[in-house]
C-alpha cells in the first residue's frame, strides 16, 4: 500500500538568501573601507539575512560615516562595548570574514545579490500576507495593496551613480545625444506648455508619429524609437480620427506603426502615476507599476505623456513633487531614449504672447526638464503694439535647451486639405537678429532711465542689475523669464552698450558705508532715450 500523500510531511522553504554573499561583502569592507562608496546606494542593514550579519554592517556603517577605520580590531570593540556584545560571532568570525575574502573587487555585485534576496523575501511576505484576501475572492483589493506594497519594497527615485573618475579618463568624451537636434535631448525629460485648447495634443501626436515611423517633424531629423503615447484627455474615437490624418499626411499606415508605436486611452482611467504622501514625500501609484509592466513587456523607449495635470497629483509650486515626478518618469526610459510632457500654462501667462516663462507653477518645471517648448498663437506688429494675427497660427517656441542651441521656433498653421495644423522652421535673418538687439538694448536703457533705485553692477548673488531691471515695465518681455539664455543675452547687452558708451560704472556708499559697485547712464545713454 502506498503511502498517504496528505501525511508526508511538507519541507521546509527557507527564505531567499546567500550567506556567501553576504560574508563577502561584510569581508570585502573590513580590508577596503573604501568599499563602501561601491555599495551605499545598494544595500542597509535590513537586507542581510542573517542577524548577526546586519549587527556586523551596522557597526562597520557607523565607522566609516564617522570617518574612523573599520577593521577587524575596531568592529569587535565597537560591537563588545554596545547592545551587540555576544551577538555577532566575536574576534574569531570577523577574522574568518576578513581572512576568507580575497578582494573587494567585486563587491558591489554581492551587495547586489544580498539586496536582491532582500526584495525577494520582502514580496513574498507580502504576497503571503493577501493570499487568504485573495482567496475570499477581493481580487480588486489586493491586487491594489499588493501593488502598493511592491512599490514600497521597490521605490522608484533615482539610486545615486558615483562617477569613477579613473575609467572615464580612459575614454573619449561623447557629445549630448539628441531624439531631435536641440529640440529634444535623449535620456532626460522634455516639456511642450501651452493654453489649454492651443493644440499641444494634436503637435505631440503628430511627433511621436514621426518618432515611431522615424520621418522628419517638419525638417527635423527624428531618432526612431518605440514611442507610448498616454492619452489623458482624448478618447479613443478622436485619436483614431487624428491619427488617420498624421498617417494619410505622412504617407504611413497605421499597420505600418503597429510594435512601434502603443496609444493609450486613459480617459475615464485612473491616470494618476505619482502623488504626494500625507506623510511626507511621494508615492507611486497602481497605475505607475502597471504603466512600468507595460513599457518593459512593449520594449518602449519613448514616453509621452498627455499631460501633467492628469498624471501628477502632487503640489505644482512645489519644487520637490516637481522633481520626483520627472524623476519617476525618467525611471521608465532608457539613457537614449525619451520622455516628453505636456502640460497647461495659466491664463496670465497664455495671454502674454512675448513671454520667457511658458510654464505655470514651480521653477521646478522650467529647471528640471532638459529641454522647455512653448506653444502659443503668433502675434503681428500693428500700430506699435502686439495685436492677434487673423490667420489663427502657432508659434512653438524653442525657449530652453541646456544640451543645445535654444531660441529656435517653428511656425504652424491649418491646413484644411490634411485637417492638421502643419508647421515649418523659423529661420532668424540676420536682419530680424539686428532689429531685436537693437529693440532690447533700447528698453534696457529706458529701464534704467525710470528706475528710482540704483542698479548695481554685481552680475550674481541676490541682487544683480538683470534682477532690479526686471521689474520696470520697460524691461523688454522677450528677456524676462531668468534662464540662462535671457541672462547671457542681457549680460551680453550689457556690454554692447558699455562699448557704446551709454552705460558706464560708478559706486554708492551704502548706510553702512560699504561702496557698492553700480551701473549708471551716461549722457549719451540718457540722449539716446529720447530717441
């Protein structure tokens, strides 16, 4: 008779683990504190196992961080005269640990497999902890606080990279790698703001149709990549109607584009991927992991994201929630690939067509992305004041680019024939580059003529000549903003009219009758005004 398979004894499954690891990296930073440079961003104290292994990094952590020596001597006194004493093997096993070590060479791979054991055991007690919900059949729920509790065991910020200065001095330089040519840098994020209704859905469609097909966005060179485009606020009835247009314009099908380019409608969806935690920080959300499960199983490389206001459920003025959201998304790319978000401007800034700032809320949205678009409806000259052209065109405004060439526009217009704004690059004469210097050099002199305090001369700190002329209505709107390329211009500015003779240097004394070095006009600064 055979044996009853229900009394055979069910064996034991230990946890996730590699004690040999974990020995190695306890061993590998007893001979080479500098170890643990390799290692910070990687593994804690919680990820060893063993308990007398986590004893054992704790005190080898303390050391370092006090900058004092950790080696087999000062560990065993540190752990003798704590809470450890007789807990973490004694003089004899961080010997062994020391001795059975060749090198630190490698270690920041063992850390990598202590942590990834760590992982492991962390999911499987969550999965464990839901499996009688799940069994009462509350799927939806804990699917939910499973996904909840993944992302805590795996937070998504960016882990720090510590550069080795000794390898790159062994390699050439490589330049920036652009998706577009100053427009768009690889590997970082990209914001394209406008009014809402301007057509900032339809432009970013049109692109990551060129991006999936790899053909030319109205002259410029596209790098192909496998593109998903998050849909927030057009269902699917209106990307279909406008899709069949960009590919009947460009000459593609939309089978043509299939594993190249994934559209989702997330109208009516949770949309939501990062939002802010009561108790501090942020938090990524269901639809975060799932968006991440998707990108990794389609093999994407670009991510558009249509828009901010659907997917960031974080305080906009906040500069922090800015910069973790970017960074999650950023998470989800590769370093060549791509992420470009759209998102609202208020109604101050939309109706201002010359401004530098096309971006609402923090600096954060201005500083964190590498490369900031804005779109707004072009305006015409008349009667020396800007008034709305009859034609209905756009202008996209290249107003940031750390990695490239900035103050670049295209210009868009309807075309009723292909039902699509179609757009061209603006290519500045040296005659338009001229008349505009010419424009900003007279406002600056009228700026300082009307300016009751005085100008200081400092070009950084708190208080510089480009912040005090700021704030004079005469101050030309084409450089306001404060980014790098306005500054340069008007520092730039600055000393053309210096070199004319129309700006010169002189000193204040302060009440505390510090001197203060100040710029001033001159009287053929003061002539020219009058011009």
């Amino acid at each position: 008779m055979s044996a009853n398979p229900a009394a055979a004894p069910i064996p034991l499954q230990i946890p996730p683990h590699s004690i040999d690891a974990e020995q190695a990296v306890l061993g590998g930073l007893l001979i080479d504190n500098g170890a643990f440079d390799k290692i910070g961003d990687v593994v804690t104290e919680g990820d060893f196992y063993r308990d007398d292994h986590r004893r054992i990094f704790r005190h080898i952590s303390r050391l370092i961080e006090k900058s004092k020596p950790a080696d087999v001597v000062t560990v065993d006194e540190a752990i003798r005269t704590s809470e450890d004493k007789d807990k973490a093997g004694g003089m004899t096993y961080l010997a062994a640990l020391a001795g059975n070590t060749p090198s630190a060479h490698n270690v920041r791979r063992y850390a990598e497999i202590v942590h990834e054991n760590a992982e492991r055991r962390a999911i499987q007690a969550a999965a464990m902890s839901l499996h009688d919900r799940a069994g009462r059949g509350d799927l939806e729920d804990a699917a939910t606080e499973l996904a909840e509790r993944v992302a805590a065991i795996r937070p998504k910020g960016a882990q720090w990279r510590v550069l080795d200065l000794e390898a790159l001095s062994k390699l050439d330089p490589e330049r920036p790698n652009f998706l577009i040519p100053d427009w768009m840098p690889a590997g970082y994020s990209c914001l394209i703001a406008g009014h809402g209704g301007a057509g900032k859905s339809a432009i970013a469609l049109f692109l990551a149709v060129c991006m999936a097909a790899g053909i030319l966005f109205f002259g410029l060179e596209v790098a192909r990549r496998r593109v998903m485009f998050l849909s927030c606020e057009d269902r699917e009835s209106v990307l279909h109607w406008r899709l069949a247009r960009i590919c009947s314009f460009l000459g593609v099908t939309l089978a043509d584009l299939s594993g190249w380019l994934v559209i989702v409608d997330m109208v009516g969806k949770d949309s939501v991927l990062w939002q802010r935690d009561p108790r501090g920080g942020g938090t990524l959300t269901p639809a975060y992991e799932m968006l991440k499960r998707r990108m990794k199983a389609e093999g994407i490389e670009a991510l558009f994201v249509d828009g901010i206001s659907d997917t960031f459920a974080g305080n906009e003025n906040d500069r922090g929630d800015v910069k973790r959201y970017n960074n999650a998304l950023l998470a989800l790319i590769p370093a060549d690939g791509g992420l470009l978000l759209v998102g609202h401007v208020n109604r101050a800034t939309a109706g201002n067509s010359s401004t530098g700032e096309g971006y609402s809320g923090s600096t954060g949205w201005n500083n964190v992305p590498r490369a900031r678009w804005y779109l707004r409806p072009e305006m015409s000259q008349g009667d020396g004041e800007e008034q709305p052209t009859k034609t209905g065109r756009l202008v996209l405004d290249l107003q940031k680019s750390n990695l490239g060439r900035a103050d670049q526009s295209m210009r868009f217009a309807w075309d009723e024939d292909a039902h699509l704004f179609l757009g061209e690059l603006v290519e500045s004469s040296r005659f338009d580059r001229q008349h505009q210097d010419r424009t900003e050099q007279a406002a600056i002199r009228r700026a300082m003529k009307e300016s009751a305090a005085y100008v200081p001369g400092a070009m950084t700190g708190p208080r510089t000549a480009y912040h005090v002329l700021a704030q004079r209505p005469e101050f030309p709107a084409s450089l306001r903003g404060a980014g790098r390329a306005e500054t340069r211009r008007f520092w730039r500015h600055v000393e053309t009219l210096r070199a004319m003779r129309h700006i010169d240097e002189s000193s204040i004394a302060r009440a505390d009758r510090h001197q203060v070095r100040t710029l001033v006009l001159t009287d053929e600064g003061l002539r020219a005004c009058g011009e």
